[in-house]
C-alpha cells in the first residue's frame, strides 16, 4: 500500500459520520458500485474504520425492494440490448413509411436516441398522455412519441418484461408499506453531487424518508485546484505516449496513476492499444469493447457475410486474421493456417451468393486431388500437395458447418432471435479464443446472443438483422474493473478521481473536443423539452441538454480536479495528423491556467509558454520500448542519412541497404544491381541440357532480373487479386480460344473438309459453345455480365477466324498443337515428340521444347508455322515488324518454332522444308492482323548467344526499358520500376563498359 491518502471533503464527511456512527447500518448513495467500492477503499486507506458502511446504487436499492414483486407476477428484467429490441418493435408497430419518423423508422440510430427519450420520460415520470400537442414543433410527433411510449409499455407487458423505470415505480409503490422499507436504523448517506431523476427521487423518499447529505467538493463549494501541469502532444495517440512515458521519468509506480478523458470512443481505445502494445497494466472503468477480441471481431466478420449475401470478402478476413477455430475441421495430423484456408477461399471463386459455396468448396477439392499439370520443372512435390488438399479439405469443412448453423433465409429474411441463436454457436464453437480476454469476452457474448435469441420473433432483412446484432455486439464490453495494485487505472471524467490516486492525467482538452458543441436530444429539441416543462409539475421536469451539455462536461471536469488530491496533468493533442490541421487548447485550460497563476488577464501566448516541448513519435525522455530507443538515438547520433551509427552497428543489415541503395545509384554494375559473385555453370542451360522454352528466352532478353526471380530463384508471384467484373484472366483466356480452335480445325481436318466460313459458322459457335462450359465448370463467373462479356469477346474472335482463314485459301492447315519436348501425350499429331529439338548457336547448342499452335502447308515442301495470340498488337508494332523482328530477344518465339518445325518435319520424312513463321492476332483487341516475322538467322544466333553470356556469367541487371515492366508480376518487388529501368540504362551504356553488361551492349547495338 501506498502512503495514507489525503481527504477530500466527501471523504472527510464519510469519515466523521462512521466515527459518530461506528456500528449502526450505513448505506452510502454511489452513482456505480465502482465508484462505492474506490470511495470506500480511499476511506480506509485515508485510516478510517468503516464498519457496517456498504456502497449502494439506487437502483440495486430499487430492485432490492421490487424484485419479489416483479417475480411474483413474472416479470423479468430486460437488458439494455434487449429493450433497444423492443423499441424496434414498437418503431414497427407505430411508425409508418408517411409519418413524422417513418422514414427513419428502420435506422439503428433513431431506436437508440428513442429509447434514451422514452426512458427519460418514463424516469420522469411522464405519461403518454401528458404529451401535448401544442408544445411539439410537429403535432404528429407528440402522437407519435405518445405511441411509441403506450407500444413500448405493451410489448413489456405483453412479454412479461420490465425496465428500470418499472422497477423504481414498483419499488416506490411497494414502500407505501412500511415493512418494505430500508430498515429505520440504517442511514442512507447521499453524496451532495449524486444527481437523480425524478421517479428516483420519488423512490428515495419513500423507502428512506431521512437521507444524511454528505459534503462533497465540488466547483460550487469553491474548492481549491489541485496542483496542475498543461501539457500537449502531436496527437492523440501520443498524448497516451506522453503519459506512459512521464509515468517511468518521474518514476511513478503505475497503481499510483489514474487516467481520465472525456472522449471515450477515441480514448479508451487508444489507451487499450498502447498499453497492451507497451505491456502498460490497466484497470478500465468501462471495461474493453468486445471488438477488441477475437470472438467480438469473428462474430462481426459472421454478421458482415450474413448481411451482404454471404461475400467472401467477410469470411476471409474471419479465416486470414485468425479468428476461426479450424482445429476441428482439419484433417488428422495436418495444421492448416488461416491465411492459407483464405486463398483457397478466393481461389474457389465464390465471390458471393449461398449456393455457390458446396459446389464451387467441392469443385476446389477436387481439383486438389488432380495431380498437377504438367510445366518446365514438372509438378509439385507430395508434401506440398497434400497440404494444399488438406487446407482445401479444412476450409470446405469450416464452411460447411458455418452453413449448418445459419438460420433459413427466406426471400432474403431471417428470423432475428434465430440469427442470435446462430451467432451463440458461433461464438461458442467456431471462433478462436486466445487469451483469458477472448475468453471473457466470447462469455459476454454467447450471454447477449442468448438474451437476444429469446426475444419475440421478428423476421428481418439479412442486412438489417446483422445490422441489428452488431449494434449489440459495438455497444459490449468486458472485464470492466476497480482499480487494483500495480495497474494505471482508466476511466471517464465523471467516474474519475474516486481512486485518491496521486497522479492523474486528463486527456482530450483541445478546443475541437472539450467541452464540444451543444448536443441536443434529437427526438424531444430543447424547445419542446421546454414547453413541456410548463405543463409539468416541478419534480417531473425535463433537462436541457441543447443548453446544458457543454456546461455538464465543463462541470465533470471541474467536478473530478475538485476531488482529487495530489497533482493533475492536464493535457490536449495539438494537431490533428489525418487532417494535417492544427488543434488549439480548450478555453477550459485558459481558464484554469489564470486560476492557477492568479492573473486574470493571461491570454493564450501565456498558456503555450508553459506546455513545454510536446510529446512526439520520438521520446524526449525515456522510451518505451525499442523503437523508441532508437529512435531517440537516431536524433542523438545521426549516421549515414536515414539511419543512426548506433542503427548501422545493431543491424548491419540495414547498413548494407543504405550501401546497396548507394550502388544501384552509381554507373557500376555490381552485387547489388543483379551480379552474382561468380558465374554458375548450373545456370547455363548449353551446360545443363535442361530443355526451356522459348517464352523463358524471351523473358530473359526482356529483363534478366524477371528471369533471376522466376527461374533462378524459382519465386512465384502470389496468387492474384481476381476482379469481379472479369471472368478469365488473359491467360485462361487464351487456352479457350486455343482449345476452341484446336477442336473445331481438327474437327474440319479428321471429316477432310476445307474451311468454308458459310457452312462452317454454327460449328464453330458449337465448339466455343462447348468450350465455353467447360471453362465456365472450371472458373466459375462472377457474374452473369462478366460471363457474358468475354463470351462475346471470344465469339467476335471466331468470326475474326473465319474471315482471315477464308481470305488464305492457298494453303491447307495441316497440324495443331504440335508439342515437342513435353512428356504429355502428342493430340494424335505425327509431328509431336516427347523430345526436345536441339537449336545450334556458334557458342553453343541447347534443348528447346514447346508446342506449336498450327502448322500450315503452303506449298511442295513449304510450311507456315502460326502462333495464335488473344492479346493486343502492342508487342508487335507494325512499324518495326520488319526491322527489328526479334525486338531485341523479346520476340524469339516465331525464329526458334520455325527452327523446330523444320527439325520435326525432318524426322517425319520432309528433311528439307522451307519453313515460315509468323502470328495471328485473332481477337478485336489485336485487330485480326495475320502477319509474318522474318528474322535473319545469324541475328537470331548472335542474340541468343548475347543472352546465355548473360546468363552464364551470372549477371541478371534490371531491364533498362520501364516497357517492359508493363505486366511484369514482380512489379511489386521492384519499388519505382521507372528509377529502376534508368538506373540499369546507365548502368549498362556506362564508359568504360562493364564486359558482364557487354551482350546487352551487342543486342543494343544490333538493333534486331
Ligand atoms: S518489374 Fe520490371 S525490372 Fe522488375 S523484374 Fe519485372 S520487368 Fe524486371
């Protein structure tokens, strides 16, 4: 224990009257058993015996007395989400779509502000009938609030149900009979600031005749200001900083502090964060939201896949910040991740709508079966594929149940207590809890969701019933504490300095926030409250809270800096970083400021002069944790720019980032600009005899760095962001449009007919047709626009081919889809090979392997090779399709399959074929061109023997050309690709030249 507390007057008076009155029943009026339960621990910590003293609320008094009433005839006591419901039902009972609040008759906002005007009322005292329609801006409204009020009081009649307004009435009427009475020995000790309204005061009066007042500080009784400090920060987030860190400068011990605020939605989230980011311990007078925990946030993510048609972007998040249970649902002997169970969620392409889920979840696991197509390095390993089924397994699961315990929806309703009922077994079973807070808070909610299942039914909207829920969910929070040893203790203005702690802070004083602007009852205006006071009797009158709000807040304040003993830290945020606005000191602290100075006539110049410097992101004191550390170092002991010598000594790596930073921005090629250290045989493919394609060549004349990443480093880009207005992505699309033309050439070729466009249309549509289905099984469309926009696309690229084919009647499609060098089986072409043809250079010779889309003849012993390509012409410009036909390496494709054409019609008997290559654009986007590429082979030789230099001495340099990160997948690892690509051009057109960069020089220079 600390030392003895000081007094404050209420203290005082406690303290005289339990010495006057040392065994006699003592019952102290308190606004909150917390508030009671620190009073009287500051009482015997101030060495004053309290014996027979218990703190009480009135309405613990109340229900003390009412309660045997209220169970005899069946009635129970509704909880504040419960009454909120029953408001609703009155909302749909009374209000309709024409009338005064019809038209917000559905809004959560309007049930609330409702409820808090009727339960005034009702405290009030005040009957539906005493509504008067003259004192209403509107008469509708009196009628309307006046059925509200009777519908409400019906509905808690009707369902056996009483609110605390019932209870003090009920209570007030039991005390007409003496014996019910508090005990005449007992004294009922009422602190002077405990406010009442009038039924409460109806109440007190009744059961305990004579009430002892008891002194308390207060601003009226002019109490003496506690010894203040002004302080400010650069934000809000850093007020709390400033806090934690004044709390280690001045050595304080934590159960000495007190924290208080006035804006609780900002401050007691902030101050939950960063104590717990801190390991700060702390007591919140409120408690935590629920929000704040895994159950609270899961069971959200469960109402936001509810109300928006079961989108998968809620039960990603549910999956991916791991706050789904999965245990139950995995496989044996497999763990499977959240994050992982959330990209097979998107994978499935579900996007939204319930049934799509059991299918599309069916679907992905079994394609998970499937063993893995066949690529360069053939397929996956086991391990890797039994994972990614276990997880597909988990998540279908996972799903499946969720499903099991969602209620019917019927035309888009849902019966709201059977949807709370959901959310218990939610919370209970399917939600993680990782701490003793989850723990607590999945508790507080399976009990709210209970209160709520046995509310009267009420068929909803999906949106509006979750909507309903989260509200309840929002307004709940847990472990709400006293102050106890070795903890800062939390809480609002009003609540504050009961602890006799010796150091408190008040956060939020800035203009913008404190006291804030005058804040009316939305549904009964200070006017109508009012002239409703003139036609009611003295004690039911109403307050004002347009008028009086602001006076309230100033008054807490004044209120809590009269009660507390020791120093008081006062404080405000002086900017506000979302806005990059400055904030000013509330008049509140001017105010206080001349009071502690003695000069009336200080003005704020005088005020700033005394903050002293603010806290900021960087500690001026002591820190907080290891950032902060450094970061005062770095201020301390400034290094290379951005770092601290201190930084660079801790972590050389990230000296060795500032190194490397310098470098990629000098003209040398070195380790840092894609040099490795020495040249790696294993990376030649003429050494290795590993066969590769030629869009791996092609990739490397773009940009070496890309080739590196893919099939060096064997890095993969993650799984990609599906847009929902796209069905297939280019690639998927593209394999449709092969297939579509394999079948329907192929189908033309084995009946030995010749194209005819006339006859041959509604073939072709039938084959798209087909294929269509086939691709619609595999990738399910988002919707049916986006299904319907690439079918289009892939019916005008049909058309496209009929007319191109029939404007080339002189040559005869001979083979499709001829693959070589791949181990899957040849589509019954004569010319396909599971082996690799050998493509010779001066420097070398290597294995390619490939599949060549068509192969046409055109005349004896003459060959087209054709590649069909559904993307746009921008690879292909016209204007440099016979200058530069390689475009430096970047289009070796048509030169390297007509090389392996003329090998493989050698081995089929035609050793001497003149063989053409060329492409065909076929879709709109590459506006149906046909043309051929022709590209001198010692231009083709020397450009690829450029590149296996590259390669082979171990140099893989950015591309110096931004083009060609265009669709690069690394994009995301290469920062500013437009420094980048500058960086590299100097790099390589650098004097005198680096022999590594010396191919990518010649391939320059040749200009092919
Ligand atoms: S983003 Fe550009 S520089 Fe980076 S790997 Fe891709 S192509 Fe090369």
């Amino acid at each position: 224990m600390g030392a003895a507390v000081e007094r404050n007057r209420l203290l005082q008076g406690l303290a005289a009257f339990c010495e006057a009155h040392p065994i006699d029943e003592k019952i102290l009026l308190v606004p909150s058993f917390a508030v009671g339960t620190q009073i009287l621990d500051a009482l015997a910590r101030s060495g004053c015996a309290h014996l027979n003293l218990r703190p009480a609320t009135l309405f613990s008094l109340a229900l003390e007395v009412a309660g045997p009433f209220l169970a005899a005839d069946g009635r129970r006591l509704l909880s504040r989400a419960q009454l909120l419901a029953v408001v609703e039902s009155a909302c749909d009972e009374v209000l309709k779509a024409d009338s005064y609040f019809g038209k917000l008759r559905e809004r959560v906002g309007l049930h609330r502000a409702l409820h808090r005007t009727l339960d005034e009322l009702r405290r009030a005292g005040v009957a539906p009938g005493a509504l008067p329609a003259e004192a209403f801006e509107d008469a509708r409204k009196a009628r309307e609030l006046a059925a509200l009020a009777r519908a409400f009081d019906a509905t808690l009649e009707r369902i056996g149900a009483a609110d605390a307004a019932e209870v003090f009435d009920r209570a007030a009427r039991a005390c007409a009979e003496p014996l019910r009475r508090i005990p005449a020995s007992a004294h009922v000790l009422r602190p002077a600031g405990l406010e009442l309204a009038p039924l409460e005061e109806r109440f007190l009066a009744s059961c305990a005749p004579v009430t002892v007042p008891l002194d308390e500080d207060s601003p009226e009784t002019g109490s003496t200001l506690p010894a203040l400090t002004f302080s400010h920060a650069l934000s809000e987030e850093n007020e709390v900083r400033g806090v934690f860190r004044r709390i280690l400068d001045d050595g304080l011990r934590l159960d000495d502090v007190e924290i208080a605020f006035d804006d609780d939605a900002t401050y007691r989230p902030l101050l939950y964060e960063l104590a717990s980011q801190y390991g700060v311990s702390c007591t919140f007078d409120d408690g935590v939201p629920v929000t704040y925990t895994r159950p609270g946030q899961g069971v959200l993510d469960y109402l936001d896949w509810i109300a928006h048609d079961f989108r998968v972007a809620a039960l990603e998040r549910l999956l991916a910040d791991g706050r789904a249970d999965l245990k139950p649902f995995q496989p044996a002997a497999s763990r499977v991740g959240g994050i992982r169970t959330a990209r097979f969620l998107r994978r499935a392409r579900i996007f939204a709508g319930a049934s799509r889920y059991v299918p599309r979840l069916d679907a992905l696991v079994e394609r998970e079966r499937q063993p893995e197509s066949e690529g360069e390095f053939g397929g996956v390993r086991d391990a890797v594929r039994a994972e990614r089924l276990a997880a597909a397994e988990t998540l279908r699961s996972f799903v499946k149940r969720l499903f099991s315990l969602t209620p019917t929806i019927s035309r888009g309703r849902v019966s709201l207590p059977a949807l709370a009922a959901a959310c218990r077994e939610v919370v209970g079973e399917m939600l993680t809890r990782a701490s003793d807070l989850d723990g607590a808070a999945a508790d507080a909610l399976a009990g709210l969701f209970q209160q709520l299942a046995e509310l009267p039914e009420r068929a909803l909207s999906c949106a509006e019933a979750a909507n309903r829920l989260r509200e309840a969910v929002v307004g709940l929070a847990v472990v709400s504490a006293t102050p106890a040893p070795g903890h800062v203790h939390v809480a609002r203005l009003s609540r504050a300095g009961y602890s006799a702690r010796p150091r408190t802070f008040v956060l939020g004083l800035d203009e913008a926030r404190f006291p804030g602007p005058p804040r009316q009852d939305p549904v009964l205006l200070d006017s109508e409250r009012d002239a409703l006071n003139r036609t009611l009797p003295a004690a039911s009158r109403l307050g004002l809270p347009g008028l009086s709000s602001a006076d309230e807040r100033r008054h807490a304040l004044r209120a809590l800096l009269a009660r507390v003993r020791g120093k008081v830290v006062l404080s405000f945020s002086n900017r506000d970083i979302l806005q990059d606005a400055e904030r000013f000191p509330s008049p509140v602290l001017l105010q206080l400021y001349r009071e502690r100075e003695g000069t009336p006539e200080a003005g704020y110049d005088s005020l700033a002069k005394s903050f002293g410097e603010p806290a900021t992101f960087v500690p001026g004191g002591a820190p907080l944790d290891e950032t902060e550390w450094w970061l005062a170092s770095i201020r301390a002991a400034p290094g290379v720019p951005g770092l601290g010598v201190e930084v660079e000594r801790a972590y050389p790596w990230l000296a060795d980032a500032a190194r490397a930073e310098t470098e990629r921005g000098g003209e040398a090629f070195t380790p840092w600009d894609g040099r490795l250290s020495a040249p790696q045989a294993e990376l030649d493919p003429r050494k290795t005899k590993q066969p590769l394609s030629a869009s791996r060549l092609e990739k490397l004349a773009k940009c070496p760095r890309a080739y590196f990443y893919e099939y060096v480093l064997d890095l993969s880009p993650p799984e990609e962001e599906r847009s929902e207005s796209d069905w297939l992505n280019a690639r998927e699309f593209g394999n449709l449009l092969h297939e579509v033309l394999y079948d329907f050439m192929s189908g033309l070729r084995a009946e030995g007919l010749r194209l005819d466009p006339a006859r041959d249309a509604a073939r072709l549509k039938a084959a798209a047709g087909k294929k269509i289905a086939r691709w619609r099984d595999l990738v399910p469309p988002p919707n049916l626009a986006a299904l319907r926009a690439q079918q289009d696309e892939l019916l005008a690229a049909c058309d496209i081919f009929l007319r191109s084919e029939a404007e080339n009647p002189a040559s005869t499609p001979r083979w499709f889809e001829v693959p070589f060098g791949l181990k899957r089986a040849s589509r019954d072409e004569p010319l396909g090979s599971p082996d690799p043809v050998e493509i010779r250079t001066p420097g070398g010779a290597f294995l390619l392997q490939g599949q060549i889309d068509r192969i046409d003849e055109t005349g004896p012993g003459q060959y087209a090779v054709w590649d069909y390509k559904s993307g746009g012409d921008y690879a292909f410009r016209e204007e440099d399709r016979a200058s530069r036909p390689l475009n430096g390496g970047r289009l070796l494709q048509h030169a390297l399959y007509r090389r392996a054409a003329a090998q493989l019609l050698s081995r089929a008997g035609t050793p001497a074929a003149e063989v053409t290559s060329g492409y065909f654009l076929t879709t709109r986007k590459g506006k149906m061109q046909r043309f051929k590429l022709d590209a001198h082979p010692a231009d083709v030789d020397e450009t690829l023997d450029d590149l296996f230099a590259l390669v082979a001495s171990g140099s893989f340099p950015h591309t110096a050309d931004e083009a060609d990160c265009r669709f690069c997948a690394f994009r995301s690892i290469c920062g500013d690709v437009a420094v980048t690509a500058a960086r590299a051009a100097k790099k390589r057109d650098s004097e005198p030249a680096d022999p590594l960069l010396e191919p990518l020089r010649a391939i320059e220079r040749r200009g092919v």
